[in-house]
C-alpha cells in the first residue's frame, strides 16, 4: 500500500493528470496500426496469410528501422523524429 500512496503523490502534480491522458491518447495509434493493417489487408485480398506477411513485414521494417531513428534522435533530437 506504500508503494500506491507515492503514485498518488504523483497525480496532485499540476498538469500531471492531464500529461497521463494525453500521453494515453497519443499512443492508442501505436497498438491500433498493426491490427488496422491486418483487417485492411484481408478485407481487401479476403487471405488471412497476405494479412499476415504484411503484418510481419510491418515489424521487421518497425525493427530495423528503429536503430536509425534513434540514432536521428540522438544527433538532432527527439522533436523531429518524434514529428516525423
């Protein structure tokens, strides 16, 4: 119980709830975007496994592409990678 009454203290930070939700919001497209390519892929083609190369080729371009992106954000920042 200790340990959810420091969390609490957390959310009488001015601009602390709002900071929360908004990030919340921010990241639903996160989650959503792979299981939206899957559904798309099949409506469109009506094949399960065309949904799922392109769900797997989703991933490995979001692994290999990581790297890079960090290496941006460290050299020019986070805003512009983050904005991209």
């Amino acid at each position: 119980m200790a340990a959810l009454r420091q969390y609490l203290g957390v959310w009488r930070i001015p601009g602390a709830p709002m900071l929360l939700i908004l990030g919340i919001i921010g990241r639903l497209g996160i989650g959503m975007t792979p299981l939206a390519l899957l559904l798309v892929v099949e409506q469109v083609t009506g094949r399960y496994a065309l949904a799922a190369v392109a769900g797997g080729f989703y991933a490995l371009c979001g692994a290999a592409l990581s790297p890079v992106a960090g290496r941006v954000a460290d050299r020019v920042g986070p805003t512009p990678v983050l904005l991209a």
